[in-house]
C-alpha cells in the first residue's frame, strides 16, 4: 500500500486534482505535509526489513484493494448517472 499512497495518491493530488483547482485542495496539502514524509519513512524502514516474498505479495494485496476501491467507486457513480434526478415542481 506504501507503493499506492507514494505513486498514485501523490500523482493524482499534484497532477490530476489541482489542474482543475484555483487553489490548494486540502488532499495535495495533506498529501505533502503528511502522507508522502510517512510513506518514504515507511518504505526506507520496509527495505531493510521484507524479503522478495513480502514485496510480492504487499504488491499483489495493495492492487487487490485499490482495485476494489475503484471498482466500489465505479459503481457508485454508474448508479448515479442512471438514477435521473427527479424535476421539481410547483408545491
């Protein structure tokens, strides 16, 4: 999950979200300050620690999860595109 939060967490916040922004968004902010220091702290720590094995399988369980929550996501916003608001009318 650490290879998620550094690669595509921090490429969506600074690439992704703040092209559409004016302003900081309060994910780059948290991004920069907190996750990404966290993250390389993490993965420095991890290094020395994991075997092949661990790295393998951290990768495999870290696509398992993001897929699943892209996959909830999709969803989520296919059920809102195929719900019609309903028009409001005169009480």
């Amino acid at each position: 999950m650490i290879w998620f939060e550094l690669i595509i967490n921090n490429a969506t916040h600074t690439i992704l979200f703040q092209g559409t922004k004016p302003s900081y968004n309060p994910g780059l902010i948290t991004n920069s300050f907190l996750l990404l220091p966290y993250g390389m702290v993490t993965l420095l720590v991890a290094t020395g620690r994991f075997t092949p094995l661990d790295w393998a399988l951290s990768l495999v369980i870290g696509i398992g999860v993001a897929a699943m929550l892209g996959f909830k996501t999709h969803r989520r916003l296919a059920s809102r595109k195929e719900s019609p608001m309903e028009p409001e009318g005169p009480a």
